[in-house]
C-alpha cells in the first residue's frame, strides 16, 4: 500500500511538473514559429513559407541586435553587482539585528514594488537631470537599482535571518582578521542567497522597459527597447527572433543556478551544519 502511495504520489508531481513546463514553455512556440516565418496568416496552422531573413537581419550589422544584446547585458550585470554591494550589509542588518523602526524600513524597501515604477522614475527624473545622469548608461544603471535592490535586500534578509554570527565570533577567536573571517566564514555559508538574489536582480534588470525609456530617452537602446520598437510596427518575423534571444540569457542562468533555487544550500544555521 505505502509502494502505490508513493508511485501515485510521483505520478501527480512529474503530471504536474510537466504541465507546469508545458505552460511556460507553450507561449514561445508561436514566437519561434514566427522567426522562421516568412509570411503566416488565418487559418494556417503553421506557415506556409520559412524563412531564414530575420535571424538574417538580427544578427547583421544594421541590425544593432547584437550592440543592444551587449549593451542589455552589461547594465543588468552592473546593476545586479551593485545590487548585491548594497542589498548584502542590508539583509545582514536587517536579518540579525532588531532595532526601532525596522518595519518601516522593510515597508520602504518594498515600497518601489509594490509603486508603479513609472510613478518613482518620474519622481527622479528631475533629479538626474540636475546631475546629468539622464541619457546615460550610468543613469539607467542606478535608475535598475530601484526595483532590483527589494528583491537582493529581502533575500538576503532571509539567508541571514537563519544565519548563526557564532561561527565568525569563532573564526575572529582563532586569530582570523575580519577579511579572512568574510571570505572563508561568512560568505561560502552565504553565497547560495547571493546566487538566488542576483539571479532575481539581473533578470529584474534585464526586463526593464519604461525605467530604461524614461532615463535613457531612446538614446541607450536596451534590447527590452528594440524588442518594442519592432513589435509595434508589425515586423512579428523580427520581433520572434529577437524575442528568442531576448529570452535565452535567462533561461541559461536559470539553468546554471537552478539548484540553488530549492533553499537546501541555506545559511547555516548551527554548528552541526557547517
């Protein structure tokens, strides 16, 4: 009995896994039947001509696919590092230690979320302007900053929030300076919570459109950006290839960090787990 429990059970996850994947993945297939598309109308089921002319276009020079792809990418890498500068002594604080005011503060980290993010880019949009930040990749990087650093703060709050200080107060016993303390103590207990919060801070970063547009001012063209401006004019054979390679960063990180994503590789939380 306690053997076709258990197969049942397995039986119910890998349907639901399976239906769960088939979900996510069943959206993308129009978009990449639409790539090799030359022309697809009502009522064919697929179309009736394939073609190779827009990944053609997208990976040529004129194209500027490729200098958005680079360009997407290393904002939403400089982001995710300053993301975790700031969101790691953030998360230690408010994870450790209890202090007056702590709720308003975790509702203030919330609030750039939980607020349209064209209403808080508009409230600064003046401010960068004052300090020439506007049209710049500097300005779109820290303007990523305000959805990205919530999600990098509030997971690192919970790594640490199961985080036993007893180890580095042992290591610093030792003999151990505080660098060395960091880097063999604090931060192997810990990366799995960076791992997880930069994966949500690059691909945050990565999606942002109207923070990009509004900071950038069509000047720093972001592949979120281009994505659009091909959408719009009707160009679905372009937009399919581009959306392809839109989403093919994330699903390669998501992939590589995978493992971290189930919580097992956890802060320690006791001397036994070390």
């Amino acid at each position: 009995m306690v053997g076709k429990d258990s197969l049942g059970i397995r039986s119910f996850r890998f349907l639901t896994g399976s239906l769960l994947i088939i979900w996510l993945v069943l959206p993308l297939i129009p978009l990449a039947i639409w790539s090799f598309a030359k022309g697809w109308f009502f009522p064919d089921l697929l179309p009736t001509h394939w073609s190779m002319r827009a990944w053609e276009y997208a990976f040529s020079d004129t194209s500027g696919v490729i200098d958005s792809l680079w360009l997407t990418i290393g904002i939403s890498l400089a982001a995710t590092v300053l993301s975790i500068l700031i969101g790691v002594p953030a998360g230690r604080a408010l994870g450790l230690y209890n202090f007056r005011g702590k709720q308003l503060v975790e509702l203030m980290i919330l609030a750039p979320i939980i607020v349209p993010g064209i209403a808080v880019v508009l409230g600064i949009h003046s401010v960068f302007i004052s300090f020439g930040l506007n049209n710049t990749v500097s300005g779109v990087i820290l303007v990523h900053l305000i959805p990205t650093l919530p999600y990098m703060i509030l997971v690192m709050s919970g790594v640490f929030s199961n985080y036993d200080p007893a180890y580095e107060a042992q290591a610093r016993t030792l003999g151990a300076s505080p660098l060395k303390t960091f880097w063999y103590v604090t931060l192997p207990s810990i990366m799995p919570g960076i791992i997880v919060g930069g994966l949500f801070a690059f691909l945050v970063s990565w999606s942002q459109y109207v923070l990009t547009l509004l900071i950038g001012g069509g000047r720093v063209v972001t592949l979120p950006l281009l994505l659009f401006n091909f959408a719009t004019s009707g160009r679905n054979d372009i937009t399919g290839a581009i959306g392809m390679i839109y989403i093919l960063p994330g699903i390669i990180i998501l992939l590589f960090t995978a493992r971290h994503l189930s919580g097992r590789n956890g802060a320690v939380g006791s001397f036994g787990q070390i």
